[in-house]
C-alpha cells in the first residue's frame, strides 16, 4: 500500500465518500471532453451534455432538502424556471454591455441563483416555521404559480434599459412594450423566451456540478449540516438543545432553491426558445425521482441517477410514451427495496462480498 | 393565561436545598406552578427550590405529572399559572430552544436521539450555540472552521469518556445498544453547558451494576461541572441513595417534600405507593 493509499484509507468514511465523489466527476468530465473533441459523440449525446449538468446540480440540491433537511419539495422546478428566466433576461441584455460568452454566463447564473435564493426565502419563511408536510403543499402549489406568472411575462430591452409588462389581461402583445427601433423582445408571454444567443458550455455545467457538490457537500459536514440533519432526525431533541428550527431549515431550503436557480440559468442559456411549461410539475416530480433513486441524503446517488434518467428515456425514445409509467414502477420497486426485509436479504445474498466492495468505492 | 409577573408575594414550603448550598442563591425556583388540560389540573400549586449543586429527585405514582413537569420547567408546555424563576429570573416567554441557552437541558424518558448522526455529531450537534463559525466559514471550510471543529472534537472525545465511550464515537446512535444510548443522551445534555440538568428517568431499563455505575456518574458528574441535577426515577435504591432532597408527587400536587429519610418514612408517601392499610 503506498503512502498516499494509507492516509486515504485513515481518513473518516464520509470523508472518502466526498472525495471519491469528487474524484468521479472530474474523471467523468475529463472522459467526455475528450470523447467530445475527438468526434466520438452524435449530435444527440452532444446536446445532451448540459442538461444532464443541470440536472445532476437539481438532483443534488433537491437532496438538500428533502434528504438532509427530511422535508418534501415538490417545487423544485419552479425554482429553476425563476432562475432560467431571469438568468435569460440578464443575459439578453447585457449581451452588448459584457461580449464575453463566459462571463455573462456567469453573471446570468449568479443572478438566477440570488432570484431563486429570494423566492425560496419568501415561499420558505412562512412554511418552514410549521412541522409537517406542509412545504409540499405550498411548494406544489409555487410550482404551478410560477409556471402561470411566467406566461404572462412579456420582457424586451433597447436603449433606454429593460421593459417589463405583465400581460395579465391576455391582451397584451410585444408591440405594447413600446420598444425603439433597435430594441429586441426576451420573452413574448406564453411562447416563452425566444431568440436566446446560446451560450451554456459543457465547462459551464462541469463546473456547476463541481460547485454544487462543494456547497452541499462541505454545508452537511459543517455545524450548520449536523444541526439540519438533527432536525431530520428529532426536531423535539433539537429544540432542546438549542437550535433555531427555523433558521436551519430555511438555510437548507434557500442554499437548495439558490442552487437550483444556477442550474436553471445554465439550462435557460442552452436553448434558443424555452417556455415556461418545461418547469412544471412533471419536472419536479422527474427531480424528485432522481433523489429517491439515488438514495436520500446520498449525493453520488443523485449524481448517478440524474445522469442514467436523462440518458434512458432518450436512448429509448420510442418508448417515450411510457416514462411516466416505468418512473412509477421504477421508485416503487426502489421502495420495496429499500424497506423490505425481504427484498434486502434477498440482495444481500446476491452480493456476497458487497461490504468489500464499498469499501473500494469509498 | 393568568401569568403571575415576577415577585408576588407566594407563602413559599420550606425549601428544598442541601446545607451547603444554603448561602448561594437558588438555581431553580418554582413559584405555584400549575398547568390545566381543559378541566383537569395535571399539575397545581408546584413549589419547589433546587440548590446550585444539589441533586434532587422528583418521584410519585405513574401519571403523577412527573414529566409534565419537565415539560413546563422547558417550555414545551406553557404553564396556565406560576412563575419560575431560573438563576433568580423570570423565564416567562422563552421558547424551548432559549430555555436550554439559558441554562437548563433534559434528556427524555423514551430515548430521542440524532439515530442517523454519529455519536460524536451527536454531542458536537449539542455545541452548536458555543461555536462561531458562520455558514460561508463551514462551505468553504476557512480556518476558522477547523479551528472550532478541533475544538468541539476534543470536547466531545472528553465528555464521552466519562462513560467510558471513546470507542463508539464513530458509530452511528441509533445503533447503540439501549444503555448507551441513555448514556449519550445525557451527554449530549450536558454538552450545551447547562446549569440544571433535567435526567427523565435515567436508569429505566438498565440492570442494577449499570444502575450502580450510573450513581456514581451523576454524582462526579455533579462534582466536575458544579450543576444542579433534578431527576425522575422509578428505581428507589437510586433516588435514596444519591438524591439530596426528594419531591414526592401525586394527582399532579407535591404531597411531601424532604431528605430521603424523611420521605421514607412518611406515611402519606406509603400511602400513594402502596395504598391505605385496612382497619383491623
């Protein structure tokens, strides 16, 4: 064993984990840009790159709430439309102001992600301070709403700055922004953004990934982690001791909504049109399929199954018609997994030696 | 809610406090305490007074209002009327969690662990008011993160020897085996620094050479953290052996007050114990 092995090995498990993680995607990454530049990958695989970045940074910013913090979210789209849309709209206009692709990337991201951050705040401050299941309630219902407020959204930007209208009537068109002559319109109401310069790159969504692994990941074994997950565990206890439940468990949410807005922003930036109908419920409820598949409250889980229910459905595309169905079969037979005695001992027996083999991948 | 504001004349039963601590002022008082669940009185005209370092027991029947009790000193009930007054001062509005920063901490009679955390997050989790450190300090993993990680480590390591559970510190609580897991909950209470520990039934479920061990532990734990201790106990040989004063509780009243001789031998005592001898 050499020397480096031997520390790795004396470091605390969860330690290992992280930094196996860690390990796993830069190590995917690399692959990929070169599979990338070499040419081996269809246009298919090609466009699929960045989404699949958004979606591993949803799955695992999800799993900050309702795996760690143990509180369910059935809103999480909504959060990244809030930040596609605003990272767009920043974007669109800064597009003479700041030239570089880059940059405005990532002031766009920063920008969806602080969006997002104070939606989250308002949607958490009220519901977060209740015990029970009412943020799915709310959540679920913030979802719809966001995905309607969107719609009626009519956004342009020329000389004199940005103009917004809330076409709420249904009467409005682009025509009443009153734009100048060379001014532009971002978001025409229900067609959603259209005439977005695409700028999201793979680099983008690597290192989105890579940021949201450190934010999750050094948050959970910071004070702050320990406190959230023993709220999950005993919020009784935990009163006890001293903790402000509501301060915790805001701070997860919002952390979780801020990153789903970045991821949101990046997505946005991908696509020349985006409407606001590919945020909703569907979306949320797909997210949320990736955490309980990956195991919640386990981050290379979500990255795993993130990257694997992306890739399945459009690999089989022609059996697209039965997503929802296999998703369904999918996380009950997970359920059943996980809490059946039966169905565990069964597993365990199939893998003899699965002890040893975490070990390795820790 | 008729809340009695600080200070009212109360006719107060003599008070319940070890020599020593005589001369020092009271850690807890509590002052016609009560509580009212629709009609029934769970618990009525409560006084009592705990000395700085005395340990003192509270016992009675079950469904005396023993817990309840330990629900309205933390504020998980709020008392219908009475006062308390903790280190002199009225805690009249905290909530549960400004009550233990004030200084009292409780453990639970059905054990309430972080089961999914390890036994050293558990107590370092029970630190958290003592640390600093803000959230982009803990993301970024600054050096004054690492500075207070290392201090609470160490702290945990030392409070868990007390029990001698330096070598679970990595295993996950829940799965202790039950005696432990009461242990680490006293542990955990005692890790946010308090100045009255509140132990809900500490022995329940231990065999009598735990029991023994756990004696002496509440006793040096006493003597090294210079705490107060009030403790609800089924197990007499515990509570005559180590409390110092004794409360004995029925119906939700105080029916007797006194050092464990005198509660002994107190017939109204045995009486709520063991009921009332036929006349011949």
């Amino acid at each position: 064993m050499t020397k480096a092995k031997k520390k790795f090995f004396s470091l605390k498990k969860t330690t290992r984990i992280d930094l196996a993680t860690y390990l796993g995607v830069i190590i995917a990454f690399v692959v990929m840009t070169v599979l990338k530049d070499g040419g081996a990958l269809n246009r298919k695989t090609l466009g699929l790159l960045v989404p699949i970045c958004c979606y591993m940074s949803m799955a695992v910013s999800l799993n900050l709430t309702v795996g760690i913090l143990g509180e369910l979210s059935l809103g999480h789209a909504g959060f990244m439309s809030v930040g596609a849309f605003s990272g767009v709209i920043v974007s669109q206009s800064l597009l003479t102001a700041v030239p570089s692709a880059p940059v405005r990337l990532a002031i766009a991201m920063i920008v969806g992600a602080s969006f997002a951050a104070l939606v989250g705040l308002l949607v958490g401050t009220p519901v977060l301070r209740l015990q029970g299941d009412y943020l799915a309630i709310v959540t679920l219902a913030f979802g719809e709403i966001i995905a309607d407020l969107v719609n009626c959204l009519i956004v342009g930007y020329d000389a004199s700055g940005l103009h917004i209208l809330f076409n709420l009537s249904g009467k409005k068109t682009i025509d009443d922004l009153g734009l100048d002559a060379a001014g532009y319109a971002i978001i025409k109401g229900a067609q959603g953004a259209t005439g977005t310069k695409t700028i999201a790159s793979f680099t983008a969504g690597f290192v989105l990934v890579m940021l949201t692994l450190v934010i999750v990941l050094n948050l959970t074994r910071s004070r702050a982690g320990r406190a959230i997950m023993a709220i999950r565990d005993n919020h009784i206890a935990a009163q006890s001791i001293g903790l402000n439940l509501t301060k915790y468990k805001l701070m997860a949410f919002v952390t979780s909504a801020a990153l789903a807005g970045a991821a949101g922003a990046l997505y946005g930036l991908n696509y020349s049109s985006l409407q606001s109908v590919k945020f909703n419920f569907n979306t949320s409820i797909l997210v949320l399929v990736f955490v309980v598949l990956g195991g919640l409250g386990n981050i290379w889980g979500s990255l795993l199954s993130a990257a694997a229910l992306t890739i399945l459905p459009e690999a089989l595309r022609q059996f697209a018609d039965y997503r929802m169905l296999v998703y369904a079969v999918v996380l009950i037979l997970v359920m059943l997994a996980t809490n059946d005695p039966q169905f565990k001992t069964f597993f365990a027996k199939l893998l003899p030696h699965r002890h040893s083999a975490e070990e390795k991948e820790g | 809610m008729t809340q009695k504001t600080k200070l009212v004349p109360v006719s107060r039963e003599p008070a319940l406090l070890p020599e020593r601590d005589a001369d020092k002022s009271p850690v807890l008082e509590c002052i016609d305490l009560g509580i009212t669940f629709g009609g029934l009185k769970a618990v009525d005209s409560f006084n009592i007074t705990i000395g700085r370092t005395e340990i003192a027991g509270l016992i009675g029947p079950n469904g005396a209002g023993k817990t309840t009790i330990f629900n309205l000193l933390t504020k998980v009930y709020q008392p219908t009327h009475g006062t308390i007054l903790l280190n002199g001062k009225d805690i009249h509005g905290l909530s549960t969690a400004q009550i233990n920063r004030a200084g009292i901490a409780r453990t639970f009679q059905n054990i309430r662990l972080f089961q999914n955390l390890t036994v050293e997050e558990n107590i370092t989790t029970a630190m958290d008011t003592q640390m600093h450190y803000n959230m982009v300090d803990g993301i970024l993993h600054l050096p004054r993160y690492w500075r207070e990680e290392k201090v609470v480590h160490e702290r945990a390591l030392e409070l868990l020897s007390i029990f001698h559970m330096e070598k679970f510190a990595d295993a996950k609580a829940g799965s202790l085996p039950y005696g432990a897991q009461r242990r680490l909950e006293i542990l955990r209470a005692l890790a946010t620094n308090p100045c009255l520990l509140l132990l809900d039934e500490p022995a329940a479920g231990m065999n009598p050479s735990e029991t023994a061990e756990l004696m002496e532990n509440i006793r040096s734990i006493r003597d090294t953290f210079k705490i107060a201790v009030l403790l609800i106990e089924h197990d007499m040989n515990l509570v005559m052996n180590i409390c110092e004063g004794i409360a004995v509780l029925n119906f939700g009243r105080i029916i007797a007050k006194g050092s464990p001789d005198d509660i002994q031998n107190n017939p109204e005592v045995i009486e709520a114990y063991l009921g009332r001898k036929k006349e011949a």
